[in-house]
C-alpha cells in the first residue's frame, strides 16, 4: 500500500475555482484501478490551502495515476492557480489512535 500527501497553497480568489477541477477530475480518480481512498481537504481557516489524501493499493497504482493524460490536464489546469510549490510525498505511519 502506498500513501500520498499533498499540501497546495492557492492564490487568493483562485481557490473556488481549483476545487471546481478537483470535483471534475474526481470521477476520473474513482474510476482507477488499485486507487483505494483519494480525500481533498480544504483549510477552514484558511480556505485557500488543500490537502490532498491518497491511498494506492501499490506502487504501480500510484505511477498509473500519476502517467494517466487527465492527471497532467488536471496538472495544466492547477497549475496557474497555485501559490508557490506544493508540499508533497508518500507517507508511512508512524502512530495511530486506530
């Protein structure tokens, strides 16, 4: 299993407009082979930050996702309306209430 995650900052007023590609591009994500949670979470004191969730049955999952053409469209679409770069990379637990 292979864990992502993303922390995207958006320019302010672009915000709305990158989760309306999110919500478009999230049909896409659901419909992946070995995608096994894919979550956008978005600031709420700071709406303009997001957080992305993503859990990959394996790593081949994962580079599909990445290699597919609506994900570098989805890429091409964000891009414009970040704010700096994006924090990003695969995670392990290392604690767990669960």
């Amino acid at each position: 299993m292979v864990i992502f995650v993303g922390v995207g900052h958006f320019k302010p007023g672009k915000t709305d407009q990158a989760v309306e590609a999110l919500q478009a591009f999230m049909p896409t994500v659901q419909a992946e082979a070995g995608t096994l949670k894919y979550v956008v979470y978005r600031g709420v004191q700071n709406p303009d930050i997001v957080v992305f969730f993503e859990k990959y049955a394996d790593e081949a999952a994962q580079e599909a996702h990445w290699a597919s053409e609506e994900f570098k469209l989805f890429q091409e679409a964000l891009g414009p309306l970040m704010d700096g770069q994006p924090i990003m990379g695969v995670v392990e637990k290392v604690a767990s209430k669960s």
